[in-house]
C-alpha cells in the first residue's frame, strides 16, 4: 500500500482480508526491538516483481500513472512496476478534470505505448461531487481484465462444476475414526480456478480447516456415504464432476455406541465403502463430463490408466503419493492427465497452478475432436452438408477418400 492509500484504508483490514502480509515501505520496517524480522526487505520489491503474475494497481491515481509514465521509483509500488515483467494493468480513479487533463493523458498514452493495460474509468457521479468519467471500473470488470490480461478467458462460464473435497471419516467408537492425510488443499485450489474461470462451483468436502472460496456452495460431509448422498443429490446440476476427494474405501463395520476400552488386541471388521465415482458415471446424464483423480504410491500409469477404464471417467489425475513435499497435504503437486488416448504430464508445481493446468485439459476435452471418416467412392460432402457447423475438407483424392470434420 502506498502512502495514499493508508490514508484511506489501514493495512491491517487488508492482512485480515486477505491473510497476506501488506507491504508499505521500501525499507525494512523496525520493531520494537530495532530488528526489521525481514532481513530481505530490502530487495523485496525485486523479489515480489519475479514472483507476481500480474500487477494490478486499482485505483490509480494520477500521481501514480505519472509516476508509471515517467519511471520515478521512490516508493515500493513504483520500484515494483519498473522490476516486473508481468503484466501491469491500472484502473484509473480521480476527478473527471483531472482524467481529462492533457497531462494525465498523455501519461496515460505513453503507458499504453508501453503495454500497460488502462482499464478506462466509469463515469457518474463521482466522490468530488462532480459528474463525468473518473469512477473506477467495477471489481468484477477489472477482475476480468486481469484474466484475460492472463491469458484465462471464461472459459468454464456456464458450467456448474461439483468438486469433492478433503478426506472422509468413518467413525469407529464415538471419539475415533478412520481418516487419511487429505488436507483438502488440491481440492480447493481447484474450486478457486474453476469459479476464477466463470463456472458456478459445488464444493462437497469432508472435514478440512481451509476456507472454501468466496461463492462457492459449500456442502459439507464427515462419512463416504454423506459425501455419496450429497454427490448423488447435486449431480443432476453438473455439467462437470471432479472427483477428487479422498474418500475412504472402508468403514468399521460396527461403530461402537461408547468409547473403546483399551483391553488387549483389537480386531476391527471393515466393509468396503460405496464406490461414488462409478455410481456418478453410472447416472451421468449426455454432456455431463466426469474426471476422477488417482492417487498412487507405485505403478503410477498402469494402475491410473486401468482406473480411468475401471471406473469408466472421461479422465482421471493420477498423482504420486508417495514422495516428499507432493500430493497430501502439501502446497504443491504434480500429476499426470489421462485419458483413453492420451497422458499428459503436468509437472510438480503449487496446487493452485496445477488447478489450473487440469483445468486447461479438462476444457479441452469439450472441444469436438476431429472425426476422420473413410468413405469408397462416395460424394464427400454430400455425407456430412446436413451439419451447417461442420467445416469438410476433402484430405485424399483415389477411390478412397478420407474427410476430416472439425
Ligand atoms: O487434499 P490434499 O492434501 O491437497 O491432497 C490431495 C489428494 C492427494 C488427496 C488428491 O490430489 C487426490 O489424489 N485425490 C484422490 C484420492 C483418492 O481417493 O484416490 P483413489 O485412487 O483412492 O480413488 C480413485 C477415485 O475414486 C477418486 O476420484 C476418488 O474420489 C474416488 N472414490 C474412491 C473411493 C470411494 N469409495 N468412492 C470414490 O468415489
């Protein structure tokens, strides 16, 4: 936050809001005690310029677009812009005579010359009590602008995503149960992308101490048969299901009414839990697309790829469980993306990107993939000229033509 802005807001609200720390200074900033607690303060705007995606200055005043244009560093904001090589986007806000003012403008020029994105102010009355263009855009606009500034169009707009989430847990006695290490973190990362991308999100998630994003339906379960419930009487929303939970595959077969008494060996029956992803793909209605997730300590590919047919899901991510500082509650990942024909690797990264890259292979799956269709003899376009959408093109000239509709 800039000097400006503390004016306005302290930077504790947003640390709160956000859970991030808030930098204000250039320099190290001094406790009590006269130590900064941060000894690379100092070079932080370097470091937060390498690591950020996007730079995102909302509002802008004209101070700062004067700053931008002429590259006067002297505070942290401005030393950022002039370190990043990420995209910057400003959402101008100020007084309608000040965004009119040649100098304003021209500044506002030379930016754009230099490829930073103006998101143009509203107009309507403004907080000076004048009229005119000076408002900033609204959140959502700007939001928008920085995904498409990304590279991340809408792409899951009009989706409904149902994403399962965290762990289950089949009680044994009335104070234990039977759990795994699933934090939940892989899960929401990609209920966060997908609704960052447009869709409607239905997060059914077993105990987890994360936040779900803001907006998403939060429907939360403890057992595999709460989550099959909740599952099974969502689905008929879902365009697209991730199964990604960890759901127990057994369950004490009694849970005892009270507490366990510790009096030598103990042997528990288990019976296998419902199978929630083949009961999804069993009700799947057309157009419905479902991804199961694998989680896998050996034989990663074989035994992912005789899921993905076992299970009958149009993909499944399979990933390694079995390596330090992957998979279970940790921030990163990697998994490979399988399909009947196809593996593609996605390589160790945060949870959050990975979110997004299955994302990526999930839209593609919704693309039409190209039909080649052999014909003897026949009229090729004659086959396929009912299809107004189909674009043809004749791929062979012989006795046996070969059409590929797109
Ligand atoms: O939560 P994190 O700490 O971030 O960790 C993420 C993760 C490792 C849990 C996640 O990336 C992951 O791998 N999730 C799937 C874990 C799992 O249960 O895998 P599985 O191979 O045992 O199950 C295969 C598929 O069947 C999964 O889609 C699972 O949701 C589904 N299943 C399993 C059992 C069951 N009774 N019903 C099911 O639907």
């Amino acid at each position: 936050m800039t000097d400006a802005a503390r004016q306005f807001i302290q930077p504790l609200t947003f640390a709160a809001l956000t859970g991030h720390k808030v930098i204000t200074s250039l320099w190290p900033q001094l406790d009590s005690e006269g130590s900064d607690g941060n000894t690379d303060s100092s070079i932080e705007h370097i470091a937060e310029a390498q690591w950020a995606d996007a730079l995102v200055v909302a509002p802008a005043t004209a101070g700062i677009l004067a700053k931008f244009a002429h590259g006067m560093a002297d505070d942290f904001l401005t030393t950022m812009y002039l370190a990043t090589t990420a995209p910057v986007l400003v959402a101008p806000a100020m007084n309608v005579n000040m965004w009119e003012h040649p100098a304003t403008q021209a500044n506002l020029e030379l930016l754009r010359q230099r490829g930073v994105r103006v998101i143009e102010p509203d107009a309507g009355a403004l907080a000076c009590g004048m009229v005119g263009p000076g408002r900033m855009a609204e959140p959502e606009f700007i939001a928008n602008s920085v995904l498409n500034a990304l590279g991340r169009s809408h792409d899951l707009a009009g989706e409904v995503v149902l994403i399962t989430a965290g762990g289950t847990r089949e009680a044994l006695d009335p104070v234990r149960f039977l759990g795994n290490r699933s934090s939940g973190k892989m899960c929401y990362a990609l209920a966060e992308a997908a609704q960052s991308r447009g869709a409607k999100v239905i997060l059914v998630s077993g105990p987890s101490a994360l936040y779900p994003p803001a907006h998403c339906e939060l429907v939360k379960v403890t057992t595999a048969d709460e989550m099959r419930a909740a599952v099974l009487g969502r689905m008929p929303d879902a365009t697209l299901v991730i199964k990604s939970a960890a759901v127990a595959d057994y369950r004490p077969s009694v849970v005892a009414d009270q507490k366990l008494k510790r009096t030598g060996p103990l042997t528990v029956e288990l019976l296998p839990t419902e199978d929630i992803l083949a009961e999804v793909v069993r009700q799947r209605k057309p157009g419905q697309l479902i991804v199961g997730f694998a989680a896998e300590t050996e034989n990663r590919l074989e035994n992912g790829r005789a899921k993905l047919l076992r299970k009958g899901v149009d993909a499944i991510v399979v990933n390694d469980v079995s390596r330090e500082g992957v998979g279970f509650d940790s921030d990163r990942n990697g998994a490979t993306f399988l399909t009947a024909n196809t593996a593609t690797d996605l390589p160790e990264m945060s949870k959050r990107k990975l979110a997004d890259r299955i994302l990526d292979e999930v839209v593609g799956l919704r693309r039409p993939q190209s039909l080649l269709v052999e014909l003897s003899g026949a009229e090729p376009q004659a086959q396929v000229s009912e299809d107004p959408e189909a674009e043809v093109f004749v791929a062979g000239a012989g006795s046996r033509r070969q059409i590929i509709i797109e």
